[in-house]
C-alpha cells in the first residue's frame, strides 16, 4: 500500500485543525500520525510501561532503527494541553522523528486539571526522570545525560524540573542529571492568571509567584533552547524572551530561537514528516541536543 502524503491543502487543514485541538480535549494529532507516515529511522520499541502506581503514570519509548555501539542519548518529551488533557500515543510523530535522528525517546503522560492542581503534574515528570535514569539502560539509552523537552504546558513542566532542583531532589536526582532543555512556545511568566486553564492549574496554589519558571532563573541551570513562533496567540513569545533574558542575566547558557510566521500548534508540527520546511524545529533541536 502506498504511503499517504501531506499536501499543501492536508497541511493547511492540519494547521488550523491542530491549532484548535491543542486547546481542547480532542486531538487532532491522531489525524497527523495517520495522514504523515512515520520517519524512518525511528520505531516504537516499547508502551505503557508504568513509571508510577497511578494509571496515567505509564510511558512509551521511542528507538533508533540503527543500534550503534554503545548507548545511545535520550530524550524525555512532555506533550502540552494547558494542563488538562493529552495523550502519549498522539505523539508517535515525535517520538519517530527524534528516533530517527538517534535519540532514545521516552514520551509519557502525566496526570492532568481536575485530577490534580499544581504542583502534580510537575512532580510527575520528575518521576519520570527518575524511572529513566534507572531503567532507561535496558532500552539502549544513556542515563548520564538526559535532554528534556516539550511544548507549552509539557514545556512548563520541562522548564520548572530544569530550574526548580527541589522536584529533582525530592525523587533522589542529582542536579547534573538533565545536559540541556528544549521548551516549544512554553509559558514562563505569566502572572497575573487571567486564562481560565491557568487559573484551575494554579489558582489555588497559595504562593504565584512560586509557580512561575522566571522566578526560578540561575547560573545553574543546565544549557536551555527556548523556541517560539513569533505568530503565536496562545503562549505568547514574550514568555521566552522574558526566560531567555532572566537566565542571560543569572550568567546561565541560553538559546533564544524565533521562528517567523509559526504559531502555537505550527512550532510543534514543525517537528513531523511533510511540515519542516516551515521551519527548522527539529533540526536546531538535535542540534542543541548533541551540544552544538
């Protein structure tokens, strides 16, 4: 059977669609895995392996085609959903591409509003840098040094373990433990809450400004990517430049990449098969990843 192509009009459609679905609790990003074929390189090795005892407490893992000698480097990816909805499986694009590119590749859920409030979710993803740096060896991957991404609440989460060391302290890691951090069109700074997903996230944690990954901003971060697009709507590019500048100030390494004409869902979908000529998402990412 042939392979479906993303067309100029599929691609269109797939925009707008996802940009709508990243918003809600339905996922469009079923459509994009099902109309763009996976890349080759990259295989889902592993699913629903548990981190945790909770039912959204479970992982998929993503691996290179090509097993080269020794083991490989890993990437931890949150998936975003203001805090209220995703799942793993939508994000099959992801974890192939960054597979294909060499990466061990762990993408898991988490448990979201109205489950949980802040801080949960948050201690969620250390959990999973925890399970990672003890099993992640059996898949081929190199617990040494882990990069960790996401996008927008996944790039929340990804920047509050990066910034905050008491979530990664608390599940029993050292703070060396994460090499560098790739946050997609995250939200960073963004008190005072005026956006009904952020007030049933964190409006009733009793300290904001504690809530916020600028508060957070050090000369021992590790080395941060931050990427938005500057015709983003929904987490606006000032959140990043607000980051970038706070870390540039601390003494910290930090990468500031804006992308014309990307909007929120456009950054991420920059990522799969059929849309990175739009831009170059994934490649400045691997490359950030492997230290360039």
């Amino acid at each position: 059977m042939a392979e479906p192509t993303v067309t100029a009009p599929n691609r269109r459609t797939l925009l707008a669609t996802a940009a709508a679905g990243l918003l809600s609790a339905c996922s469009p990003l079923r459509l994009l895995n099902a109309l763009t074929p996976d890349d080759a390189g990259g295989r889902l090795a592993a699913s629903g392996i548990a981190y945790g005892p909770q039912a959204r407490h479970r992982l998929d893992i993503y691996v290179p085609e090509v097993v080269t000698d020794g083991p490989a480097p890993v990437i931890v990816f949150l998936y975003g959903g203001g805090w209220n909805s995703g799942e793993r499986a939508d994000y099959a694009f992801v974890g192939s591409a960054f597979a294909a590119q060499g990466f061990v590749t762990v993408i898991p859920d988490y448990r979201l509003v109205p489950e949980v409030r802040f801080p949960v979710f948050v201690e969620d993803g250390a959990l999973v840098l925890r399970w990672v740096r003890d099993n992640i060896a059996a898949h081929g991957g190199d617990a040494s040094g882990v990069v960790l991404s996401g996008h927008s609440a996944g790039a929340y989460i990804a920047m509050m373990l990066a910034l905050d060391p008491r979530y990664l302290a608390r599940v029993g890691l050292r703070s060396g433990f994460l090499r560098s951090v790739a946050g997609l069109a995250g939200p960073y700074d963004f008190l005072p809450l005026d956006d009904p997903r952020s007030i049933a996230a964190f409006g009733q944690y009793p300290r904001p400004a504690e809530t916020q990954p600028v508060s957070y901003a050090s000369r021992r971060a590790p080395r941060i990517l931050l990427a938005t697009g500057e015709a983003d709507e929904t987490v606006r590019p000032r959140n990043s430049q607000a980051l970038a500048g706070k870390l540039a100030a601390a003494g910290a390494q930090v990468e500031l990449r804006s992308y014309p004409d990307l909007g929120h869902a456009g950054i991420l979908l920059a990522l799969g098969r059929g849309f990175r000529e739009r831009a170059p998402v994934l490649a400045d990412i691997v490359r950030f990843a492997k230290g360039g």
